[in-house]
C-alpha cells in the first residue's frame, strides 16, 4: 500500500512538472508566433507615436525573455490564463463557460463507445462465428476509414447529438483493441485445460479470461479519452456545438495562440492526469 | 483464402488510384485551378465528366489532383514519422537504461495528448494565409512530426530483443560504436517492422488530412485534396441534388479500407 501511494505521488510529482513545462512550451509559442505584439490599433493614422507606444506596451514586446516568462507563469499560478484576443475576453472565463458541454459531450460518448465496444467485444469471443466476426470487422473498418468531420457532418443532418458521434469515432479502435486482447487471452491453453475439465464457456469468459486482460484494457482509458477529445474539434466545430473543441478550432482559424494554447494545455493535463490514474489503479490491482 | 483474394483486389485498387494520382496529367488536361465561370454548377456531361463546382472548376479534374495531393504525400508524411520512430526508437532499444526510460516516458506523453489539438495548435503557428503548396508541405511535416510515437513503442520492443541476441554480442565484440550498430545491424534487421509501421500510418494521415482540410486548417485552396474536396459536403442541398459529388469521400474510404485489407491480411497470414 505504501509502495503504491508512493508511486502515485510521483506521478502527480511528474505531472505538476509536466504542467510547468507545458506553460512554458505555451508562453514559448505565443511570444515567438508570427504577428506577436502587432495590434491593428497602430495602423490608425489620427493615434500619435505615444497612443502607439502605449499600446505596443500592452503586449510587453520590450520586456526580456526571462521576465516574460516569470510573468506567464505567475499568472497561471494566480488562475490569470491571459486574455482571448479575437474574443477579447479572459480565457479562463471562456473555458469555464464551455468546459460543462464538452465534458458531458465526452463523457457521455466515452461511455457509449465502451459499452458498445466491450459488449460487441464479449459477444465475439463468447458465440464465435464467422458471420458475426465479419460482420463487426466491416463495421469497425468502415467507421474507421470514414475522417471524424464527415461523421460530424452526418449528425448535422440527422440531427444526432453529439456525443454519439464522439462514440462512434472511438468505438472501432476500442472494439477492435479489447477484441485481440480478448482474443488472445481466450486462445491460450489454460482455457482449453478448463474446458476440457467441463467448465463452463461463460464461466471460462468472465472468471478466467476477462480476469486477464482488465489491466491492459484499463489502459486504454486514457487514450480512449485523448482519442474523444481530439474528436470533439471537428464535431463540435462542424454541429455548431458551443464547446471547448468549437472555441479551439476558432482559436486556430483566427490565430488566437493564448486561447489556443490555453485550451490545449488544459486537455492535455486532463488527459495525462486520466491516463496516469489508469495506470495507477491498473499498478495497484496487479500488485 | 478470403484474405488473399481481399489482399489481391486491395492491391489491384491501390495500384489504380496511385496510377491516377501519379500521372493526372494524363486523365485530364484542364489545370485544377480553371474556371469555367459560365458553367457553375453544371451536371456531368462529356466535357466535364463529373460536372463543375460552384466556382465553375472542372471536378473530375480537382478529384484527380486532389488525390495526387493527398495520396503522395502521406506516404511522404508517414516515411519521416517512420524515420523518427527507427532512430529513437532503434536507439532506445539499443542502449537501453535511462536513456530508453527518458525516450519511452516522452513517448508515452505524446501518446497520450489528444494529436489533433497538438496538430491546429502547431497549424495556427503559421499564418493562415500561406501559399497553397507551403499549406501542403506545413500540413504533411506536422502529421510527420506529430505521428511517430505509436511506432517509436513497436520499434523499441524489436530493437530491445536484437540487444540481446547473438549476432549483436559479436558485432559489439568486433569493436562496432554504437552508431554502428544502429544502422549496420539494428536498422537493416527491422525492416519489415518498419514497412508495416509505415503501412500503418498513410490511411491514419490520409483521413487526418482530410478531417483538417474539412475545417479549414490544412491543404488551402485553390489546390486540392480530398480533405478539400469534402468541403462541399456541408452543402447538404447540393450534395442530395449532386450525389457524384460524393465521389472524392468514396475514393477516401476505399483507399483506407484496401490499406486495413492489406494489412489485416498480412497479421493473419492465410
């Protein structure tokens, strides 16, 4: 047990760092992005050279490298994430606003994905047929051959929410992972020596196979979750959905880098925080 | 059997969409970019086989560009994810000890971010009114830049069991450095390690790129692609009144589905 909080304490240790770094790596992006500190206000002919300056000042062109840096990261530490510059308002207000609907939107097709995957996954291996086996093969090979805007743009015009369109991108790589594994944990001869003693198939499945492979799939929470997120740009940008995936493709279309990378740090810590809590709870069970 | 006649027929389709796309010039003779302005809009008919878009630009002669464009360059896109993946990769298996956890810890970050925030937030970098073929080479070098962790992991396990093997005890014996062993020993037996991870990656950039094109952050008009092309779909009314304009989504996913045959056919040999 000791061992294990040690463990976890570490991880958070490296994702407090990664939270650093990544600030860093934002503030490193914005400061050196084409057109920093250019404001269309100065093209205005009736402003005199100090309106000029002093609008040039509001970006702190003039500050050194070190100091601009102090300053974003003083500023993230006081929950200050800076000011969207074609939305012209704080970002961490427009995150707090649009976080609710792409975490319900999230989590709800995160969860439709798994129960489908994991069901179909299960009713695989437990009836093995070829028909049902082909079957799900073409489903999930068409599904992933189809570009997550196109999905989008069919539940516009069916009117579906969204979520399930989230779903529907992650349900293929998740059936077709939990399918191999499960796959091979049934193929191995320990269930042959089962069956051969008369145990029964379902209690084969879900006493002696699933027991087996838990673990892996557990850690595939984490990048299940990075695979709905990134899928949430293109559906929501696409479904006019007022989300956090809508604000970053806005961001990205009019080159609003604080927002932007606001909203990409913010996942991204969410994400690694997911992943390293799979693998967490993944370590703990094992050990 | 099955897999090896979806395995021909996938290969026989393959060929002729990368024959189409390699010598469009061939099919067509209207440069992509050509307005018929007095045609806009118009149905298919023998002078425009697939009819025109809204601009009046032939559209059987933007599909065969546009598949040029896409197809050609996540190849290209998919060889440099591969090339990061064999050296990293390759090396961290090699040396092993911190270097191989350091590598595999960053790698395991990257995989772990959602690639398509990392992919606009590097596009929105750039201004967006770059030139179209600089749009082409910025949207292909970020999915190259961005796509290799996922090989770097499948490169590393094989590089880790060459450590050990014997012909790499010998060739360390006969006085190898250790780049040496990376591209004498290590690289050459990997090969079809990296053909497959290779493989693998051309259908995800192909749709990556189109997912991104769709949005407005990839491949700029007027050249175009399949991500492009799909633009028009949004137009649902001229999509139902125009199905053929579908034709550049169907080239998409058959092209992505014959990529799965093949390689699903080549994991569960027949």
């Amino acid at each position: 047990m000791f061992t294990w909080v040690v463990k976890l304490g570490r991880k958070f240790a490296v994702l407090g760092a990664l939270a650093l770094l990544g600030a860093l790596l934002c503030a490193t992006m914005i400061r050196f992005a084409p057109g920093y500190g250019v404001d269309e206000r100065e093209l205005d002919s009736r402003l005199s050279q100090e309106s000029r300056d002093a609008i040039r000042s509001e970006y702190g062109t003039a500050e050194t490298l070190p100091h601009y840096y102090r300053r974003y990261v003083s500023g993230l530490l006081r929950g200050d994430l800076g000011a969207s510059v074609f939305l012209q308002r704080p970002v961490v207000q427009l995150i707090r606003e649009r976080s609710p609907l792409t975490a319900r939107t999230v989590g709800f097709g995160l969860l439709a994905a798994w129960i489908g995957s994991s069901i179909l996954g299960l009713l695989a291996i437990r009836f093995p047929n070829a028909m049902l086996n082909y079957s799900a093969m073409a489903l999930t090979g068409f599904l992933i051959a189809l570009p997550a805007a196109v999905i989008a743009l069919l539940f516009v015009f069916w009117r579906a929410p969204v979520f399930l369109g989230i779903a529907l991108v992650t349900f293929p790589k998740l059936y077709r992972y939990q399918h191999n594994l499960l796959a091979q944990a049934h193929s191995q001869p320990f269930v042959f020596a089962a069956r051969t003693r008369g145990v029964s198939e379902n209690r084969i499945l879900f006493r002696h196979v699933i027991p087996l492979v838990w673990a892996p799939v557990l850690a595939l929470t984490g990048v299940s979750a990075s695979m709905a997120f990134g899928a949430a740009i293109p559906l929501e940008a696409l479904s006019d959905s007022p989300g956090m995936g809508q604000l970053a493709w806005q961001a990205a279309l009019n080159r609003d880098l604080p927002l932007l990378t606001s909203i990409t740090l913010c996942v991204t810590l969410l994400t690694v925080a997911v992943n390293f809590l799979a693998d967490a709870i993944g370590q703990r069970k094992s050990s | 059997m099955i897999q090896r006649v979806f395995r021909g027929v996938s290969w026989s389709i393959l060929a002729i969409v990368f024959a189409f796309a390699l010598f469009a010039e061939g099919f067509t003779h209207y440069p992509y970019a050509r307005q018929f302005r007095e045609l806009p809009n118009a149905a298919p008919s023998t002078v425009h086989l697939l009819g025109t878009d809204d601009l009046g630009r032939d559209l059987f002669t933007r599909v065969v560009y546009g598949t040029r464009v896409s197809l050609l360059l996540a190849p290209a896109a998919a060889l440099l994810a591969t090339a990061i993946a064999s050296i990293l990769g390759g090396l961290a298996g090699l040396r092993g000890g911190r270097l191989e956890s350091s590598i595999l810890a960053f790698t395991d970050l990257l995989m772990s971010l959602p690639l398509f925030f990392l992919l606009i937030a590097l596009r929105a970098f750039l201004p967006l009114d770059i030139s179209p073929l600089l749009s082409v080479v910025a949207t292909f070098v970020t999915l190259g830049l961005l796509g290799w962790p996922s090989s770097l992991r499948v490169v590393c396990a094989a590089s880790r069991n060459l450590r050990q093997s014997e012909h790499m005890l010998l060739a360390r014996a006969t006085g190898y450095s250790n780049a040496q062993l990376l591209f004498r020993q290590v690289i050459p037996n990997l090969r079809p390690i990296f053909l497959a991870q290779f493989w693998i990656s051309i259908p995800l950039f192909i749709l990556t790129e189109a997912t991104l094109s769709m949005l407005g952050l990839g491949v700029m008009e007027p050249l175009p692609s399949w991500g492009n092309l799909l633009r028009g779909c949004e137009d649902f009314g001229a999509m139902s009144a125009n199905p053929w304009r579908l034709i550049p989504l169907l080239l998409l996913v058959i092209t992505v589905i014959c990529f799965q045959l093949i390689l699903h056919s080549t994991e569960e040999p027949a």
